[in-house]
C-alpha cells in the first residue's frame, strides 16, 4: 500500500508530507529514504514501492517542506 501522510514535526511547529510504501504484512524494517535535490519525484517513490515489494516499510519525508513544500523537479 502506498500513500502520502501528514506528520507532526517533532518541535511541535507545523507538519510535513512523506511517501509510505508499506509491503504486504509485516515490514522487516523501516527504511528512510532520502530525497535528491528533485525532491520526492517519481524516481523516490519508485524507488520507496521496490523496498515495500522487498519487504521493508519505505518512508521519503519531504525535507524541502519549510522552503518549497511538494517541489517535485
């Protein structure tokens, strides 16, 4: 399963959007996967969904959120 969720920023000072892609039962791990200066394009999120199809809970938060939120290039 795939999808955007909204999370609360640990300060407590806004949220931020990140990409989940959850494999079919139980994750063996969760892996954080980092944006490139693109942002969280097509390739992040492909790149998410192949981990999920490994098994793995794969999360891409948006860094660039407090500058440009959603910037996909």
């Amino acid at each position: 399963m795939t999808a955007t969720k909204t999370i609360a920023a640990a300060s407590g000072e806004g949220q931020f959007n990140a990409y989940y892609a959850e494999p079919e039962g139980s994750p063996k791990a969760a892996i954080i996967v980092i944006q490139e200066i693109f942002g969280v394009n097509a390739g992040i999120r492909r790149k998410c969904d192949t981990l999920a199809e490994a098994g793995y809970l794969a999360v891409a938060p948006d860094l660039f959120h407090k500058i440009a939120p959603g910037i996909e290039l």
